[in-house]
C-alpha cells in the first residue's frame, strides 16, 4: 500500500467525518465531539481498505463510483444495520433515520473518493471472465450463503463461551431462532452479491481478491463501525463484537472469495 493512497484517505477521512457531522445536525441527531477522533479513525481504516479496492479496480468513472457506493453502503451501513435492528440495539424509526444518513453520505463520498484518486478518467483497456455455467454459478452461489449462517453460528457461540457476560446485554434482546436464521439468509446474499462484484471489478489474482474480500468485509462490515463509542452499545460489548465480527468475517470472505474465484481472459479494447 503507498504513501500516497494512505495520504489521500487520510486527508478523506477528514471530510467523511466533517460530512457525517454536517448530516447528524441536518437530522438533528444527538452530537458528541468528544467521539468524532474515533469516529475519525474508523472512518480511515474504510477508507484505506475501500481505496485499494478503487485504486485496483479496472473500471473507472461512474462505474466505479457506483461499484464504492454499493461496497461502501451495502457492507458499512445496511447489513450492519438490520442486525442492529433484529436485536433491538436500535428500534425502527432509528435504523430507518440511521440507514438513510449513511445512503446520503456512501452517496456524497463514493464519487468524491475515486475523483480523488485519479480514477474518474476511461481507461482503455478492459477484461472479460472464462465462461461459467447457470449450474455452477448457483451452487457456489447458495454455498456462500449457507456458509454465512455457519461462520455466523460458530462465531456467536465462541463468543458466548469465552466472555458469557456478553449476553447480559442480549437477554432482553433476543428475537426467535427462526427469524436470526432467516435474516443471515438475506445477510448473507447481500455479502455474496458485493464479493461477486468485487471479483468482477478487479483483474488481479485470486487468492488477492479472496483477501481484499476478507478484509472488506472484516473492517468495513465490523472492526471500523465498532470503533467509535456510540449509544447503543457499551464498550464490552462493540469489543466483543468486534473481536468476534472481525475474524469471522475476514475467514468467510476469504473463504467465498476462493469459492468464486474465475478466471479471466485479458483482452485490449480499441
């Protein structure tokens, strides 16, 4: 990772979070100065990992911007909010206030991000994918997602066993067991959807999607959003999930990034 990409995120870090201060006021949302350096931190370490994506991307432009946008709102924002909402950590009307926020500000910072990094400009080359069949396109497909509630179980019950005072936070929370289920369904076709439009964005190898994959969905999707002191949950609890989130996540989206993994066929565009 360069200097430069570091420098550039640095400096967007900044502007992310002046613009989440800008939107909190908009919505007239409760403001703590004293949690905007975390807040700051988070917002870096997203986009540094986001920044690589871009910067390795082989599309540009609007293309791109929009290919951030859903990175950015889909993992970031509303797959983390539905499961804040199926534990009552928020109830609806704040998830709803919460999830239109971070759209209007994926919306504002994706463009600015890849402008930013000198990426709006076509490129003229381009690449395409080996063929794959329907059959095998939905078998991996319902694998990843099936591989979601097992890395989501496993995660959970790892979790309660080493630090059971955990779930004093959840006892009054809890929904029924069908629905948890059926929501990491649903969770985990949209983690599937945005590992299949990384590995159609990028032309790099592999097993390095496989890890971009793992990272995004571990920082973005848990460690970042969980820095930041917030009121919904105490500090045990976001240090527990993110612990428990993070490697979690990063093993399941190294694991499906191999499991989509095609191979392409560089070809020049004239």
């Amino acid at each position: 990772m360069n200097t430069k990409l570091i420098l550039k995120s640095g400096l967007t870090a900044v502007v992310l979070t002046l613009l989440y201060l800008i939107i909190s006021l908009i919505f007239g949302s409760t403001i703590k100065i004293a949690h905007y350096g975390w807040e700051l931190l988070s917002n870096f370490l997203i986009l540094v990992t986001l920044g690589y994506y871009i910067t390795h991307a082989n599309i540009n432009g609007i293309k791109l911007a929009l290919s951030a946008f859903v990175i950015f709102y889909g993992i970031g924002n509303f797959n983390i909010l539905n499961e804040a909402l199926l534990f009552n950590v928020t109830d609806r009307r704040e998830t709803i206030n919460i999830i239109i926020k971070g759209f209007f500000v994926a919306l504002i910072i994706a463009p600015f991000f890849v402008y930013y990094l000198d990426k709006w400009t076509p490129k003229s080359k381009d690449f395409k994918f080996k063929s794959r069949s329907i059959l095998s396109w939905i078998w991996r497909i319902v694998l990843c997602d099936i591989l979601y509630l097992f890395f989501y179980i496993i995660a959970g019950l790892i979790l309660q066993k080493v630090y059971p005072e955990f779930m004093d936070f959840y006892k009054d929370k809890m929904p029924s067991h069908a629905l948890i289920i059926n929501t990491q369904f649903f969770r985990g076709f949209v983690f599937v959807g945005i590992a299949i439009l990384i590995h159609r964005t990028l032309n790099i190898s592999t097993i390095k999607k496989a890890l971009l994959i793992g990272l995004i969905f571990s920082i973005l999707g848990g460690i970042a959003p969980l820095l930041p002191p917030n009121d919904y949950m105490p500090a045990y609890v976001r240090v527990g999930h993110g612990f428990e989130v993070g490697i979690s996540n990063f093993l399941y989206g190294l694991v499906i990034g191999l499991i989509l993994g095609q191979k392409t066929i560089k070809e020049k565009i004239d």
